[in-house]
C-alpha cells in the first residue's frame, strides 16, 4: 500500500509539474505578446526595396518554435527563403512603386553557389529593366561578392575589406580524442571516397578523400570565379584572387583601395553616405533620419507578391539532413515528407511532380522511404523530375532516383554514392575506470552489438555485409534510373562527390537548370498548358502558435547572432561556428541512424549553421560524462 501511494504521489507531481509548464507557456506568450515594442521601422510603399540579409539563404527555413522564442535554446541565426528572394525581386522589376532594389550585406553569412546564382540572375534581370541594384557591406566575403558582383553599385566601408578566400580549409579529426577516452568506433563503409567516417577513424585525409575534395573544390571555385567575371568584367579579379599580398603591397596597404584599384567596388563610403545615395535615386525616410531612404520592408513585399499556391504541378521539398521519424521544415524527415506526398496525392489533382533536393543525405531508411512515396506518385501516372540545388547527394541523390529527368546547376555538389555504419562501443573507457564486463552467450551474436564489452568478429562480418548489400542495392537503383549497368556506375560511386558540370558529363545528372526549368519540363511531360503550369508546393503548414512567434521574431527586427561587421571578426566569427560542428559529429557518432548514405564533404560548402544553446549544453553534458 505504500508504494501505491509513493507512486500516485509521483504521477500527480508529473501532472502537477506538467501543468505548470503548459501554464508558464501561455502566461510567457501572453506577457510577450502584450508587452512587446516592435523596432520602429518606417514602413513605405513607394521607395527601395530593402534586402537587409542578416543570416542565410536557405532553401526551406525552419520553422520558429515557441519553446525557443522563451528559452532562447532554438535557431540563432535569421533563414530567407530563396523563392521568396526571388519572388520579390521578380515583382519589383515591372513594380513603378519600387524605384531601387538595395541590399546591404553586413551580417550575410551566405546561402550556396546555386542559391546565390539564383538571386544573382534576379538582380541581372532588375537591371537589364533598368532598375537600380546597389549593394553595400563592411566586409565581403565569398558568397557576398558574389552577390555583389551582380549590382550596378557597390559600395565598401573605408574601413572594410573585399576578403576572397576561395573554398577549402580544415576539417576536423577525431580519432586521437576517441583512443585517448578508449571509445572504440566500429566502422562499416563501402566507397573509397566514402569519407563520412574518416574523423572517427583517422588523423588526417585520406589521399583519396583529399584527391576527390581538391577536384570538388577548384571546380566549384572555377565556376565562382566564372560568374563574377561575367557578372563584371572589367574586375581585375585573377591577379586579386592569386596574389593577394602583392595586390595590397601595391597600395602601401590600403586595402579598400586594393579593391577599388581591381575594379571590385565602385566606391568607398560608410553606410550613411550609401544611404543618402539611395535617398537620390528613392527618395528620402519619411523620419527625416539622415542617411535614411524610403525603404520598402522585404518580408511584407514577399508576402504581399507571393504567387498563389494553388497548381497542378506540386514541388516537394527534400531540405537538411535525412532523418528518420518526423521533423519540422528544413530537416527532411523520412514519416514527414513521405506523408505530405501521400496527403497531397490523395487530395489534390496533381498532374506531376517535382523533387526540389537540397540535402547532403543521412538515413537510408528514411531516405528509402522517401523515395518510396515518390514512386507512388508514378505509378499514379505522375512524371516525376528532380530539381537538385545546393547539394544533393548521398542520400539527397538516393531520393532523387525515381526521376524522369534531373536538372542540376554547375555549382550544385552530387554524387557521393555510398553507404557507411558507425557504432561506438566503451570498453576501453568503462577499464580506465575499472569497470568490466562478462556473461554468457547461446549464438556468436548473443547480446551483440555489445557497446560495454565489444562487438563479435561474427557481428562485424555480418554488419559489414549488410551495409555492402545496402551499397549494391543503392548502385543498382542509380543504374536503373540512369540506364546504365551497375558496374559502370560504381565506376563513378564509391563515394565520390561531383561538381554539376562533372556530374552532368558521367551521367549523374541530365541538364543544366533551375527550379523554373524542372517545373516547366515536368508541365510538358504531364502535357499541361505551359500558360497555366503553377506550382503547388507541398509543405507542412506552420501551426497558429509557430505563425504567432514567428511574426514576433520577425516583427522584433532583431537578429539573434551577433555578426561582426570587420573582416577579420567575421572570419573568427566563420571559424567558431565550423568548429562547432564538432557538436553535431561526435554526438552523430552515438545519435540517429546507424547505417547512413551522408555526404561529409558538403558541410563546407553551405551557409555554417549555429547550434542552439540546447544542443551546445548537451555537447558539454556528453563530453562531461565520457571523462
């Protein structure tokens, strides 16, 4: 009788604990909601259009989340939408009311080669309408030039620098730190380029892996470099890019001047001097605030000008990491995204389908999945094409298989077919501090995968095994989708990762093209009128809590990362949220799926991500209880 009432004594504390969160939710939302000042923002309907892009571009921003909002433990860093970029500055060209686009670039921490060519096309189009596009930074940094370099100005800051790196640097290893704590990890991989696991197992690179990553690199650089001379060719880009040192040695060390001197920036000014220059052209802030301008708000013009979403041609979207169960937009969710494309088949007159991929991989089974319900969608009768963006591989090309065609970009990274299982097992660190482990076994694989005493040779066959037959069943849907034998494909699988323009000559993907080309060629297929070829995206609808925070996030006009301005912050500002990533590959290392199709390359190439402040205190809590 005892434990009966000890244990509703603990039921009712669960209930009673349970119900004061719910309440200090709703009294945190309220007061906020109540107390809350906007930043004052002269709101316009006549004067530039304002791309004030402090955070990143992504292809499916995540969505906001109350517990966030109150606790500060979610997403730090600001998410634009790139179609609804693109959007926005397609409606200004023919727009009277907008009379300059503006984008002002300090805190733009970057977007993707595709992405930003894609908004790069957009401001070439304004200004081939003869629309002004100005662009101002204190700093510009690859992926903000590259924007840049498509305006009809550009300005820097006197005390600014144009800092153009090019891709590449280090990547972390961790096999020094997991002997050191006797963590064992049990690798099973199949692909010599199939890198993924290397910090677990490694030191260093692999010749391999570093051959394969210095071919990825200088082509996607190539094709940087490519579009910024088209964009501005009378840039003296080469000598800039190549010898630095002896650019800025030229100038006695002015390096604003370097820039100028290479035809990079159009003129020297602080952003007060900018602002009256568009005060000139857009007329000046209804606060009489100096260097202000007339500016037009982009979250309430992109919504204002957002197409309706109402087609027969419906575009679902392969976003973030591959995991399995379910998840928000931005992580592509395996149950979550099959169930949209079956939701949408079921109760929409869609007519084909197009697969927008933005995702380095992760879970084959979540990936499988996923490709499951797409090919629903074709034996429907539904032609199926695949747009990939910034990455799509491994996983993000498992998915794209079922396509009657793929259109990809030059700079879009693909490939790395290739499967991998990592499982840790702690036997060395439970010795350290004298703990072991015994027992009895009736098979070899009795208790296996033993994480506290070790795994069998008889397990490691087996899961070695399994992850080559996951391999060979991965080649040979590539194989059939490409209409090629399995053993010309594995020639180009292994793991390796291809730029575009390399992945279009071997076959892995079909033409060059954006969004806009996939949904138009998926309307020729499904023989719809080309006048009347709309989209239907299909995407989770935020629920009325998430829509409330999220207005008073964007409402708040404040950012939530603190993003240096000076060029040399900015790069330790670059550095920190890389080695971050730490975060997410040791706790990888014992979290999620075990047998992954990942890309560990791609990480590089994408706009860094903040971890929130939830998965920083687990990291630490982690670390803290392994020593």
């Amino acid at each position: 009788m005892a434990f009966l009432k000890s244990a509703w004594r603990i039921l009712v504390g669960v209930k009673d604990a349970l119900v004061l969160l719910f309440m200090l939710l709703f009294f945190g939302l309220l007061y906020a909601a109540l107390s809350f000042t906007p930043k004052p923002v002269a709101t316009v309907s006549k004067g530039a259009l304002l791309l004030d892009l402090k955070g990143v571009i992504v292809e499916q921003p995540q969505e906001a989340d109350s517990l966030s909002f109150l606790t500060s433990a979610g997403p730090e860093m600001k998410e634009f939408r790139l179609r609804d970029i693109v959007a926005a500055l397609e409606a200004a060209k023919t727009d009277g009311k907008v009379k300059a686009v503006v984008l002002n670039l300090d805190g733009f921490m970057g977007g993707g080669q595709v992405a930003l060519s894609r908004v790069g096309a957009a401001m070439d189009a304004l200004r081939a309408a003869k629309k002004p596009v100005l662009v101002y930074a204190t700093t510009y940094t690859g992926d903000s030039y590259q924007l840049a370099a498509h305006a009809g100005e550009v300005w820097l800051n006197p005390y600014g620098q144009v800092f153009l790196p090019g891709p590449g640097g280090s990547q972390l290893y961790y096999k020094g730190l997991i002997d050191k704590l006797g963590v064992n990890a049990h690798v099973y991989r199949v692909g010599t380029y199939k890198s993924f696991v290397e910090p677990y197992t490694r030191t260093d690179q692999s010749p391999e892996a570093k051959k394969a990553d210095q071919a990825l690199a200088d082509a996607l650089w190539q094709d940087w470099q490519d579009e910024v001379v088209k964009a501005r060719p009378a840039a003296k880009l080469a000598p800039y890019v190549n010898d630095p040192v002896k650019v800025v040695q030229a100038v006695d060390g002015d390096v604003p001047k370097a820039a100028m001197d290479a035809g990079l920036v159009d003129t020297l000014g602080d952003e007060a001097a900018f602002g009256a220059r568009v005060a000139q052209i857009a007329g000046e802030a209804p606060d009489g605030r100096p260097g202000g301008f007339a500016a037009i708000d982009l979250a309430a013009y992109a919504k204002s000008h957002r197409p309706a979403n109402n087609g027969q041609i419906g575009v679902v979207t392969i976003a973030g990491e591959i995991i399995d169960g379910e998840a928000g937009p931005g992580t592509a969710a395996g149950d979550t995204i099959s169930g949209l494309i079956f939701d949408a088949l079921a109760e929409k007159d869609l007519k084909a389908l197009v697969v927008r991929v933005d995702s380095p991989g992760g879970s084959v089974l979540a990936s499988e999945k996923i490709r499951s319900a797409i090919l629903e969608a074709k034996k429907r009768g539904l032609p199926v094409v695949v747009s990939m963006a910034n990455v799509a591989a491994s996983g993000g090309y498992w998915v794209s298989t079922p396509a009657d065609r793929i259109f990809a970009e030059p700079g879009t990274i693909t490939g790395s077919i290739g499967v991998f299982g990592v499982l840790p097992s702690f036997e060395g660190a439970l010795a350290k501090i004298g703990v072991t482990s015994d027992g009895v076994r009736t098979t070899p694989l009795s208790g296996q995968p033993d994480m506290f005493g070790g795994f069998s040779p008889e397990f490691d066959t087996i899961a070695q095994a399994g992850v080559a037959q996951i391999y060979t069943r991965f080649v040979g849907l590539v194989a059939e989708s490409r209409k090629r034998t399995p053993e010309e494909i594995d020639a180009i699988a292994q793991g390796r990762v291809w730029d575009g323009g390399t992945a279009r000559q071997n076959g892995l993907v079909d033409q060059f093209g954006g969004l806009e080309d996939a949904i138009a060629d998926a309307a020729k297929r499904a023989k719809i009128d080309p006048a009347k070829a709309r989209p239907y995206y299909i995407e989770k609808e935020p629920d009325m809590l998430a829509q409330f925070v999220q207005n008073l996030l964007d409402d708040s006009g404040q950012e939530q990362v603190k993003i240096p301005a000076d060029w040399l912050g900015r790069q330790a500002f670059l550095q920190r949220m890389w080695a971050m990533q730490a975060v997410r590959d040791v706790r990888g290392l014992i979290e999620g799926s075990a047998v992954r199709a990942a890309c560990l390359e791609c990480a590089a190439y994408g706009p860094p991500k903040v971890p929130s402040r939830a998965e920083q205190r687990s990291f630490m809590a982690m670390l803290l209880s392994w020593l």
